[in-house]
C-alpha cells in the first residue's frame, strides 16, 4: 500500500508492504485505516450538518413571527 506524506517539508511517498519490521507494518496499516475510518467519518458529519442547517434554514424562513430585526452595531 502507498501512502502519501504531505508536509512543510515537502511530499513523499511511501510502500507500507516494504517494511521490513512486521509489527511496524501492522501498525501503520492500522493507522492509514484509523485515519481512512476518520475521513469517513468526518464528511459524514459535514453532511449531515450542512443538511440539518438547510433545513432549519428553510422551517424558520417559514416562520414570520419568529423574525427579529438585527439590532445595529456601533462600528466607530
């Protein structure tokens, strides 16, 4: 598996199956599926909140009584 580094330094890549070490290469395979699990996980989130925003969005624009003005604020 190649795995890509990006960081100030620069960007490298890596063959995790190269690793010579067997519990290094276990770890790291269970890393890079941790971090996989993660960005899963994350847009998921992103999602499903953008989504319930939308929705509140579009149930209070529907809702006249609730509106209030904005009071102004003092910039000088």
């Amino acid at each position: 598996m190649i795995v890509t580094i990006k960081n100030d330094d620069g960007e490298f890549l890596f063959d995790i199956n190269k690793i010579e070490d067997e519990a290094k290469k276990q770890e790291a395979g269970v890393i890079v599926q941790k971090v996989g699990n993660l960005s899963v996980i994350i847009e998921a989130l992103d999602f499903a909140s953008r989504t319930h925003r939308a929705n509140l969005e579009q149930l209070l624009m529907q809702c006249e009584e609730a509106k209030i003005e904005a009071e102004p604020t003092e910039d000088s």
